[in-house]
C-alpha cells in the first residue's frame, strides 16, 4: 500500500514553478517557470519568455492571499497560494488642485466616464509579448509624490496616489520607459490632461500623464528612451510634473522600485 502510493506520487510530475514567498504589495513580481510548466492566475494565463520568466501584478490594497495554478502536461494540475507582505502607506494633503477637479459638474462627470471608458479599453489591448523587466526613468528630477500614499485633495476628497510623480520644468522631453505599443495618445484628459498610455507586454502598461505635449501618435512602436511628450501641468495638477503609472491588467504598481539608469 505505501510503496504502491510512493510510486503514484513518483510519477506525477510536481510543479516546480518559482514565485517568491510572500508577495509584495503593490509591485510587479516575476516568476520562473521550468520548460513544459504553464501558469494561470486571476483566468490569465502568465505566458513566460524564453528563459522562463513571467510577470504579474500585486495590488496596492491587495490583503488576501493570491492563487496560481500551474500545469506541466496533460495531467498535472498543481494550486499555489501565497500570502502578501502587507506594506505600510504613508499620507498626505494636497491644497490647490482646480475645485472642479474634486466636485466635477454633472457635465463634467459625463466626461469622466467617458474618459474612464476609452482609458479601460486602451488598457485591455494585448499586441505584445514580451515580458518587461527593465524600466528607465521618463524624466529626471525631483521625486514629489510616491506611489500608493493615501492622499487628501483640498481637505476634501480622498483616494490613494496610483503613480509616481517627478517634478521637472515644464516641456522637458519625457521619454519611453520601455520598447512597446502606443495605445492611447490624448491632449486633453479630464483628470489626467495630455495622456499616453504604452503596453509593454504580458499586460504590462506604463502611463504618462500631465504632459504639455503628446508626440507619439496611437499604434506607434517605441523603443526604451524614445522621447513620447513633454512635461506639463495639464489635467488635475498643481505643477509642472510627469504622473507615471505602471499597471498589470489593470492593477496598478509601484513605479519607483522598477525605474533603472540602464537596461542591457
Ligand atoms: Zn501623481
């Protein structure tokens, strides 16, 4: 009876996919994979390069354990649940942003929803395959803002910062901060102003928002530090400064951990 279950668990292959334990909050996090392995998280299936690498998103409020299936052939069907390393957020008060930025009119809030919709739909346009695993900065200067902190605009309306933020003079060049596709490419967004939106592969995003000028028209390919726009104060700002995003479907992460000097 052992030795007939020691043989069964023998020649199931057991997933040996690498993912670290726990997760960190509200950051990208990359995988490994053996050859023949494949793995799923929240019904997307994380393709991995060729070395092997995959990459997904943990969210800024995400608490619960997360769950990944990994298959290796017909057979074998493996669960993988890791809990998160929770992080802890900062706060702060912004005074000064445009007061119908905090209580838009009706009019306005139509146009918020419209935007919502065309932002949602740039966000889900998968052309490219790559895995992204190295980010320049867009623009150097001073950091004045960081992700994820829990932000109150003039004493009234809350939400949690979704970028990172670098203050530089207005029309400095703002550059790529990986190769990818042009998805989204407006002058004049409600919230966010001058606005591009770059998938990078896997269902990674980066997001450029605030910009004076928008340079790099929609379906563009870019490569990493291509000049996309200039820096601005468009859309809910206080001044000049470039807003970065960087999401995985739609789950936004910390920039600032991922931006680099140089890429190989
Ligand atoms: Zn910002």
């Amino acid at each position: 009876m052992k030795w007939s279950l020691l043989f069964v668990l023998w020649i199931l292959p057991v997933a040996a996919a690498t993912l670290p334990d726990p997760l960190p909050q509200g950051e990208l996090v990359y995988g490994r994979l053996e050859p023949g392995e494949r793995i799923y998280h929240r019904g997307f299936e994380l393709k991995p390069d060729a070395s092997g690498t995959f990459v997904f998103g943990v969210g800024r409020g995400q608490t619960e354990p997360l769950t990944f299936v990994v298959k290796k052939g017909l057979f074998s069907s493996e669960e993988i649940t890791r809990s998160v390393q929770p992080r802890t957020w900062a706060s702060e008060q912004i005074n000064g942003v445009p007061p119908n930025t905090i209580a838009p009119s009706a009019d306005e809030k139509e146009r918020i929803a419209r935007e919502q919709k065309i932002l949602d739909a740039a966000r889900e346009k998968e052309d490219q395959t790559a895995v992204p695993q190295c980010f320049l900065w867009p623009v150097k200067g001073r950091i004045s803002g960081t992700f994820g902190k829990r932000r109150v605009y003039n004493g009234l309306m809350k939400g949690d910062h979704s970028g990172f933020d670098i203050a530089a003079p207005m029309g400095t060049p703002v550059k790529a901060v990986a190769a990818g596709r042009v998805q989204l490419a407006e002058n004049d967004l409600f919230y966010t102003g001058g606005t591009i939106l770059i998938e990078h592969g896997s269902g990674v995003f980066s997001g450029y928002s605030h910009l004076s000028e928008v340079s790099v028209p929609v379906g563009t390919f870019v490569q990493a530090g291509d000049v996309i726009g200039a820096v601005g104060a468009t859309g809910r700002a206080t001044g000049p400064h470039l807003h970065l995003t960087i999401s995985w479907r739609g789950v936004r992460v910390d920039p600032q951990i991922l931006l680099t000097d140089r890429c190989p």
